[in-house]
C-alpha cells in the first residue's frame, strides 16, 4: 500500500513518519507527474489552506487530485487540509468543495489559539488531540458520520471516501486516527 502526501506546504512529514510507524510506504506529491505512481489513498496534511490553494493552482495539482476524490480514492484531510476538502468555508473560500460540510476557519481565534486536549473518536476510544488556529465543522449535510467532538464542536468527520479532522493527528504519539484511515485505504480500493 502507497499513500501519496500533498507535500506542498505545511505538516507533511509527521504524516510520514506516523505512516511508517504504522508499515505503511508514502511518497511526496509535489506536481503532477508524482501521480503517475500507484497511489491507494491521499493525505492533505495540516499548513496553511490559502497558500495550499495557490500552490495546488501554480503545480496543477488541482484537478487530478479533485480526480482522485471523486474516483473513491481514500482522503484524509488534517487541519488545513480539511478546509481543503469543504464544500463551505465560513472566513475563507472553498478550494476542492467535494466534502459536504462547513467549516468556519480560525474558529478558535487566531495564531495563540492552540491548544491540546483529549476526546473520543470514533465512539471508540480517548485519543490525544493537538488544536493549531484550527477551525471546526459548523455544518454537516446527511451522509456526514461525525466521529469527534469537543465542547460540543464536531472536529472529526467522514464521508465516503473523506476522512477529514481539525486537529493534527499526525503531532501526537497516538496512531489511532492513521490506522482508520489505513483502514479505509483497504477495505476502499479495489
Ligand atoms: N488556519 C489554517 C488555515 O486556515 C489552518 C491551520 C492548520 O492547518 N494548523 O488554513
């Protein structure tokens, strides 16, 4: 199994080094000939969604990767990386809108706004989660599964083939949120 990570910007080697920890080969996706590698899921990692979008604009990288999502390759978007995927963006604008929810940037207030806390995932167990001017789903539309909240927020949700989650999985020693979506990059490809 090959995981391509959007290594344009922002956090993606952790994501790589929890991959690895867990058995699982990645590679960097910087332009679109990276692609022509066998992929069996896709990682939009946690940056900086505004420069994501210009630099996904500047390499191309746009359209193949809408492709990829609406071919039911498994996505997970982190942070930034789940602006990436909403369909609405309240205090920004939408960038590959395939992800029928909405999500309101910077929710928490700006760049002092990070926080660390602990919350249930997926009904299943307590895991570390690690908050950097990170926004939260304000909206989910009906086939949305919310898998996380805090304070009543919903911070982790999936849809189809869209893993998508506020805070940074990939920063904290914890390998849960990775597993199900290596999971998913399983049981999903054909
Ligand atoms: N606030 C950032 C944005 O709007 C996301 C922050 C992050 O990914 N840690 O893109």
């Amino acid at each position: 199994m090959r995981i391509g990570i959007l290594a344009l910007q922002g956090a993606f080697t952790e994501h790589e080094k929890m991959l690895s920890k867990l058995g699982a080969d990645s590679f960097e996706i910087r332009q679109r000939a990276d692609f022509t590698k066998e992929i069996s899921g896709l990682i939009l990692p946690g940056g900086e969604s505004t420069v994501m979008e210009k630099l996904m604009g500047e390499s191309e990288l746009k359209e193949p990767i809408l492709q990829m999502i609406q071919r039911g390759i498994p996505v997970m978007g982190t942070c930034a990386g789940m602006i990436l995927l909403a369909k609405t963006v309240i205090g920004g604008e939408s960038h590959l809108a395939c992800m029928d929810i909405t999500v309101e940037r910077n929710a928490y207030g700006r760049q002092l706004a990070s926080f660390k806390t602990e919350s249930e995932y997926g009904g299943a167990r307590i895991i570390p989660m690690v908050f950097i001017r990170a926004p939260y789903v304000a909206n989910v539309g009906q086939g949305v599964e919310v898998l996380a909240k805090v304070d009543g927020k919903i911070v982790a949700v999936r849809e189809k083939n869209m893993l998508a989650c506020a805070f940074h999985p990939e920063l904290t020693e914890d390998t849960t949120v990775h597993s199900h979506f290596l999971h998913m990059c399983n049981t999903m490809n054909c």
